[in-house]
C-alpha cells in the first residue's frame, strides 16, 4: 500500500513537471464577458479591426498549491450581431477568421508591468435563421501567457486592464463589405498548468 502511494506522488510530481497537470478554470478571469467591439466591415474581403478595454481586480483567491509552468487563456463569444450596412438577410454561413491580441497590464506603482499574448488564425463560424444569430465550432482561440509575467500582474498592485485587440475577415456571399458586426466578448477560461 505504501508502494502505491508513492508511486502515485511520483507519479504527480513527474506529471506536474511536465505540464501536464493543470488548474481547475478560472471563468472570465480578465472581466471581458459581456464587453462588446464593433467592426466596421469596410473592403469588399470584409475586414475589420477594433479594441475592448475591460478593468478588474487582483485574483486573491488562486491558492496555488506549486509554482506554475504555464497560463492560458481560452477566448469565448457570447453572441454576434449585425446592424448598419448589412445585407436585409443576413447570409448563412457565415465564416470568420480572427487574430487577437490580449494585453494584461497592472499600472501601479513607479511601472507599469504587462503581459501580452496572440492567437492567429482563430475561425467561427455564424449561422443565422431568422434574427437569430449562433455561433458555433471555435477553434484556435487559446492564448498563451507569459506565467512569469501575468501572475504578479493579476495577484497584486491593485486594478487592472485587459485590453483584447481583434482583427476579422468574413467570407460570406453575398459579402458584407459595409456592414457593422458587433461580437459581445463571453468570459472565457485561464487554466495555470503545473
């Protein structure tokens, strides 16, 4: 029986050391669910770009039981919607491509400290029947951050700012080149892995 227990520490500390043992999710950890960017999609491609800004306080309650190897971010969208520009129907489907960018800073004391991280290439695609808009197989939407950096940032010094920069390319036909599309941020998840 003491065999198996210590083959089952080892076993653990051989796993954490590899990364692949990881936190239960933090939900919406960077206080982006709900925050809503508006894209103007203005070449007949139907790109756009835009920013959301989001604040929120220290994570006082992570409790890490070791140091971490590694931290995650997986993007979530809660909804899509179209208003100026766009065709009377909106097309289905609709397929998305986004590069994002998330800076996490802490501007407190004499400087400011902040971890920024990319994911490219991250598709969705956009169905619609009648007004209703759903968004469904998102994929490449992780983030991975700097573990060293983000967790001074989000554990002390006070309030502080995510800021996700979004760049998207519709393919739709008819396409919506002039068309204004509003994706309303979900939450997401953090994941530390030990």
């Amino acid at each position: 029986m003491k065999r198996l227990a210590l083959l089952g520490s080892v076993l653990a500390l051989a796993f954490a050391g590899c990364g692949l043992i990881s936190s239960p999710p933090i939900d919406n950890p960077f206080q982006l669910g709900g925050k809503s960017t508006t894209f103007n999609l203005v070449s007949a491609s139907a790109t756009g770009s835009a920013n959301v800004t989001a604040t929120f306080e220290d994570l006082t309650n992570l409790n890490l039981p070791a140091n971490p190897s590694g931290f995650t971010y997986n993007l979530a969208i809660q909804s899509v919607s179209f208003g100026a520009g766009c065709p009377a129907t909106i097309p289905s489907p609709i397929n998305v491509t986004l590069s994002a960018t998330l800076t996490v800073s802490d501007g407190s004391g004499a400087t400011a400290r902040s971890s920024t991280a990319s994911a490219n290439n991250v598709q969705f695609t956009l169905t619609s029947s009648g007004s209703q808009i759903t968004v469904g197989n998102l994929t490449n939407g992780t983030l991975n951050l700097n573990v060293g950096q983000i967790l001074p940032i989000i554990q002390n010094g006070g309030t502080n700012t995510a800021v996700l920069a979004a760049q998207i390319t519709t393919m739709s036909s008819p396409d919506l080149a002039g068309c204004t599309m509003t994706i309303t941020w979900g939450g997401g998840q953090g994941v530390l892995r030990f």
